[in-house]
C-alpha cells in the first residue's frame, strides 16, 4: 500500500509494478491525503509519480507491506493418545473477520477447502494446514500447519536409555505411559523439561504408575533456559534389574515436552538435544575474492563460491553424565586438534559428524565442518553447579555446549540437493575418540523434507524430530 499525507496543498498519487504508472493505480482525493492498495502485488519494482493538483509542501510518502494474520490453533502439535480436539481461530482484520479455509491431506488451502466451523477431531496423525481469506479484499494469510501425531496404544510404550522422547503434548485428562528396561542395579535418573507446568510425572518400579498409587512423583522447577519452560528430575534406585514405568498425565494444557531415562553414570555422558535442532534453509552468496569470511569457507571446503541454498540447525551438545566431559590437551596431544586460520586457536577434531540421508535412494550428502571449540554455554540441569570449574574443551556435567545455526560451518549444501523426504543425522563423537560413559545415545535423527526452491532467502521446513 503507498500512501501519502501531511503539509498542505493536493496532490494526486500514482504507482505500478515494473512499469510507468498511469492511470490504471491513482489516487484522486480532494486532498493529499491519498491511498493506493496492490492487493495481489507481483514480485517487482515499484513505481510511484506524484503530480501536483495545487501547489503542495511538507507531504510524507509511504510505502506499507501488509500482511493478513495467521490463523491461530488452541491445541500446540505434538504426541497425544487417542484423539485431539483441534480449535483454530483467526484475529480480524482492517475490521474484517477472516474465514478460515483447512485442509488434512498436505495440500495447501485455497477458496475451495473446507471452511472450519467447529473444533476439529483428529483420531489420526495428521497435518492439520489453515489459511485465513479475507473474500472482500481477495487476501489470503500464509498458511499455518501443524502435526498431529496420534498413538493408539494403550499398553506401556518403550522409552531407549539415554534417548529422549520428545513434542509431548496433552491436555487435561491425558496421559502417556512408558516402560525403560533397567538392565542392572543402579541409579537411574528421569527428567523432563518443556512446557509441561501443565502436567506430572508419576514414577513406578516394576509396576504401573496411577493417579493415586506410584513410588516418585519430581515437582517442576523453572528452567535455567527462563521463560515458561520448566525441568524435573527424579534419581530411582533399582536394587536388581527391572522396569522403570514412567506416565505423563495432564492437569491442564502441556506441549514441547521432552521425557529421558538413564542410568547415573561415573562419567561423561554425551547426546545431541534433539528440540534445539530447529533447521530451515537459508540463501547465502559466498564472494571470496570480497569478503573473508567467506574466502575462510571456501579455503576450508565448506562452501563453494557464488549464490547456494544452505540447510542450517542449532546443534546443543549436552553432557548428561555424572563427571565433565574435557578433551585431551592441546599440548600433550596435538593430534586431537587442528588450528583455524580464520579464528586463529586450535579447534578439536572427531568430535561432531553430521549427514543428510534421502530416504528414498539412500544417498548421502556430509556436512564439511570438521571441528569444534568446547565450552559450558547453558545449565539444562538445575541440579547442575552454577558456575562450574570449565577450561578449554570442556563440557561440565548438567551443561550444554550450544552452537548456533549461524555458526560458519554448520550447514549442509543442498542447492544441488533433489526435493523429498530426507534424515539429518548427527553424532557427537563418532568415532568413539573420546571416553563417555554411554556410546548408544550419541546419534540424533531427525525427518525433515527438503522443499523446491521458492527464491526465497529463508525457507522454513517441516521436520519431525521424533523419527
């Protein structure tokens, strides 16, 4: 929308796309104060003439981008048991009220979908996607998604040590039961963090938990992270091998919520925080020959020169064992390490691998980054010290090392990447270089579907971090 207004006199308006305006967009009012709307704008070059009807001084002239809100839904995506009763609504508009139009078979909505009048209930996994359209004007917002994923069991579903579950979400009356095999005696330790005020952990050994009858039920404090994100933690001593049941039940509204059983180990325990991954795709032109950071990519054979499409994540590496994690010294042992030209210290090798895998053929496309600078970023345990004892190459235990998606490096180049279905698969310490306590958890995956090029510099993606 260009408009014009303030300072005195009259003027006339006039704008178009990629061409010289004329009279097809004008605005004529009585005064300067005029208006011109593109309501289905094409990609371009905007154009706009003022001509003066009278003399006219101290005018503004503004170009505006206006967006249609998005439909909101009640219920959050996630895992839930048997059904969820799906409400979505829409906010008004320029003082229009929006008509919701939906679809459950992945397409896109348009003017012809279902017009939503009613909560929606979903007995299935499904991709609800909504868009509001505003008919008056022939807006559209963009279209909203969500997954919906179902289970139908009933009976004890089977958690991994060491393995996160995680997007749990329920409501009231809702519940989630888990069984973990303890293979030896010990201490195990279960947690679980998210927006999950809204539910409780009922703990039980070799038996169900129920509302009223289990052995451990942690309370929820506020996470370290802030915001409404909250953690609990409850250490379960098994005197022989047995069960571990976990049930998740629902007071009220919970979502994003992550449940993890291990055994307390007396050593470092490390695993990729499948939550935090959080990819997209982002557009970047690499000019070397201008710019040294990205002659510092292109000599270290993370990317090639010129425009290319680039699938970028947050890897989160926390230690959830029971000593810290420090990596071998630079000194005593160089041939852990290589030095970075472009950061200028020495980063530590073998310790992060991250690949792409189309599931369809089976091909393989690795990242380049090859090696890292540890520190303690964020506390993920409460329980943890506050201010721990680090040094370089050090991950104490009940903390996290973070690395951005911006971080040079962290991609993996899809501008030559076929549109599909694909896995991320990332393992911290690969190789086993590097003494833990527990090897089986150092391997995340996530689906994700790499989408067609739409020009665009960001493109989100739909990903489901429970594979």
């Amino acid at each position: 929308m260009v408009v014009t207004g303030g300072g005195r006199g009259n003027c006339d308006l006039f704008a178009s796309i990629e061409s010289e305006p004329g009279s097809n967009q004008v605005s004529q009012g009585p005064t300067n104060a005029e208006r011109i709307e593109f309501k289905k704008p094409r990609a371009g070059r905007m154009m706009v003439r003022l001509s003066p009807y009278s003399a006219y001084s101290g005018m503004h002239l503004s170009v505006y981008l206006q967006t249609t809100p998005r439909p909101a839904f009640r219920a959050a995506a996630g895992s839930y048991v048997g059904s969820v009763s799906v409400g979505i609504v829409t906010p008004s508009w320029a003082g229009l009220k929006g008509v919701i139009r939906y679809t459950t078979d992945g397409a896109e909505p348009n003017p012809d979908s279902p017009i939503y009048v009613r909560p929606l209930k979903v007995r299935s996994t499904t991709k609800v996607i909504a868009k509001s359209f505003y008919d008056d004007f022939g807006y559209a917002s963009p279209a909203v998604e969500r997954l919906y994923t179902i289970s139908q069991n009933a009976r004890p579903e089977p958690m991994q040590l060491g393995r996160s579950v995680d997007n749990l979400a329920g409501g009231a009356n809702s519940s989630r039961l888990f069984v973990v095999d303890a293979p030896s005696a010990g201490t195990y330790r279960v947690s679980g963090e998210g927006r999950a005020a809204g539910s409780s952990i009922l703990i039980a050994r070799n038996r169900i938990p129920q509302t009223r009858s289990y052995d451990l039920k942690p309370r929820w404090f506020r996470s370290p992270s802030g915001g409404d994100q909250v953690i609990a933690r409850a250490l379960v001593r098994m005197n022989a091998p047995g069960k571990i049941y976990i049930r998740l039940q629902g007071s009220s509204t919970f979502s994003e919520t992550s449940l993890m059983a291990q055994r307390v180990s007396d050593g470092p325990d490390l695993s990729i925080f499948a939550p935090s991954i959080e990819p997209y795709i982002y557009r970047r032109t690499f000019t070397p020959e201008t710019e040294p950071e990205d002659d510092c990519a292109v000599k270290h054979g993370w990317a090639q020169a010129g425009s290319r499409r680039l699938l970028v994540f947050t890897l989160e590496t926390r230690n959830t064992g029971g000593m810290d994690f420090r990596g071998p010294s630079n000194e005593q042992d160089p041939e852990f390490y290589e030095f970075d030209p472009c950061h200028q210290h020495y980063h530590l090798k073998d310790f992060m691998k991250f690949e792409l895998v189309n599931q369809s053929t089976g091909a393989v496309t690795t990242g380049r980054k090859e090696a890292w600078n540890l520190v303690n970023v964020s506390r993920f345990d409460l329980w943890a010290p506050e201010n721990p004892e680090g040094g370089p190459q050090t991950i104490s235990a009940g903390w996290a090392d973070i690395y951005g998606s911006t971080t040079p490096g962290q991609w993996i180049d899809v501008t030559d990447v076929a549109p599909g279905d694909y896995l991320l698969r990332i393992m911290v310490n690969p190789s086993r270089r590097y003494q833990e306590a527990d090897y089986e958890n150092n391997t995340t995956v996530i689906r994700l579907t790499i989408p067609a090029d739409n020009g665009q510099d960001y493109q989100f993606i739909d990903y489901n971090i429970n594979p």
